[in-house]
C-alpha cells in the first residue's frame, strides 16, 4: 500500500556523506521529502519529532551502537516506532580489526 494512504508528512533521509545526501536531493525530487546530512549517532533533529524512525541496513558499521538507539529514542514522540533490522553482524579481530 502506497505511503500516500496514510496522509504522511514530512519524510527526512539521512545519511553522513554530503555527497550521498547531494545525490539523493538530485534523484529523489518528491513533495514533503528532504534529505538531510548527518550523523546518526547525533541525529539533527529536534527531539520528539517523529512518529516513526527506519534504518535499513545502515547500523551495523555505527561505532556508537548503543548512542544510536538512544538517538532514535530522543527524536521519537511518545507512542512512535523504530524499525532497525540488522542483517550483518560484525566482529573484531584479536588484533581490533573488524572481519
């Protein structure tokens, strides 16, 4: 079912590379969508401004994992949801090197 169905409003993207952030700006030309470069261990916005927060296939490199979440939470409104599948796992070597 298309997201115009439930009337939604604004729609942010964003992402840590200002290329990436330029690039979709140029691709994604849609009414009530912005993109916005940031990094999502410090999210640019205001808390409590969302219903609802998707990351997809993003999260597993963030260092700060933990920060992450507690950022979701901060730019939630009371009653919202986040969506975060994880679908690769990362781990360290002895050395400290991710494999």
């Amino acid at each position: 079912m298309p997201c115009a169905h439930f009337a939604p409003g604004p729609l942010y993207g964003s992402g840590l590379n200002p290329a990436g952030v330029d690039f979709c700006r140029k691709k994604h030309k849609l009414p009530e969508l912005d993109f916005v470069q940031g990094n999502a261990e410090d999210l640019p916005f205001a808390d409590q401004s969302f219903d609802a927060v998707i990351n997809v296939e993003a999260s597993h490199p963030y260092f700060r994992f933990p920060r992450f979440l507690a950022e979701v939470a901060r730019v939630l409104r009371p009653g919202g949801i986040s969506f975060t599948p994880i679908s690769a796992f990362v781990t360290l070597s002895p050395n400290g090197r991710r494999s």
